[in-house]
C-alpha cells in the first residue's frame, strides 16, 4: 500500500534484487511500479551473487567492489562493499538526475522509470545465459541526454 501510494504521488521507487543468485521473485523488487536493480562487475557481467528475473528486474548497475562509508568501533570510516544495493545507489542517484533535468515522474508516460529503462544499454551479449533476465544496464548519459565524456585518472602509488 505505501510503495503504490507514493508512485501515485510521482515518487520512483528502486530496490535491490537480491544476493541469493536466484530468478525467485524478491519484493518490494518484484513490484510493478518498482525498478528492481541487480549487479554487474566491472565487465559488465552479472555479479554471481544477483538475483535475477525477466519478469522483475528492470536494471542493472555496478555491484562488486564499491568503496562506500562505513562505521566501525574506531569511529567512521570506508570499506569496499559488493551486493545488489550498492547496486540501487547508482539507479536512485540517476532517478533524482533524470527527475531534476525533466521534472517529471513515475507516472508520467515516457517518465523517469521509461527515460532509465529505455536508455540502458542491452546485456545480453555479454551475458548469454542471463540473456532478458538482469535488464539493462544504467547508462546516466543516455538517460540525461548529455554526451559522456570518460575520466581516466592516473594510478599513483601510496
């Protein structure tokens, strides 16, 4: 009931797929109003952990080895993370992009949900056996309409 009053409020809703490396429906990811996010590693390919599902998961973005902050007895701190939500950061993070460029909503046809989707890139080449089953990959350029410029920057020693 609260995940379909907020997407009648306009309001997108992510979730992460799961880690159990199943097609098993996962909720609220299972949810139609409600792109469900799985991982990929840095080739693109299906994290062996996702979960996955032709009929529910809607996108995928990087999952394996995502530096975030953490918070341990010596006080905060940062340590490399893998899962599906590391994973529905990045779609969340797009999401509020794509909804500022726009201002538009879930609800709207051709939407936020349609602009993430619809832009993604296709994964099934690099993913044969997962092929329209882990959706399609987050692409923030695409989805914003703005030309992706690569930033590579030089490895330095510590």
């Amino acid at each position: 009931d609260v995940i379909e009053y907020v997407v009648e409020q306009g309001i997108i809703v992510v979730a992460a797929a799961g880690n159990d490396g199943t097609s098993q429906v996962q909720y609220p990811a299972g949810y139609e109003s409600v792109i469900g996010v799985t991982a990929v590693d840095g080739s693109s390919h299906k994290a062996t952990f996702a979960n996955y599902g032709a009929s529910w998961v809607d996108m995928a973005a990087p999952g394996v080895g995502i530096m975030s902050t953490m918070i341990t007895a010596d006080g905060p701190g940062y340590a490399t993370w893998s899962g599906t939500s590391m994973s529905t950061a990045f779609v969340s993070g797009a999401a509020a992009l794509v909804a500022e460029k726009w201002e538009v909503s879930t609800t709207q046809e051709g939407g936020m949900l349609d602009q993430l989707i619809n832009t993604g890139l296709v994964l099934d080449l690099l993913n044969p056996l997962f092929a329209g089953q882990i959706g399609r990959l987050l692409d923030v350029s695409a989805a914003l309409e703005v030309q992706s410029s690569l930033l590579f920057l030089p490895q330095t020693e510590k």
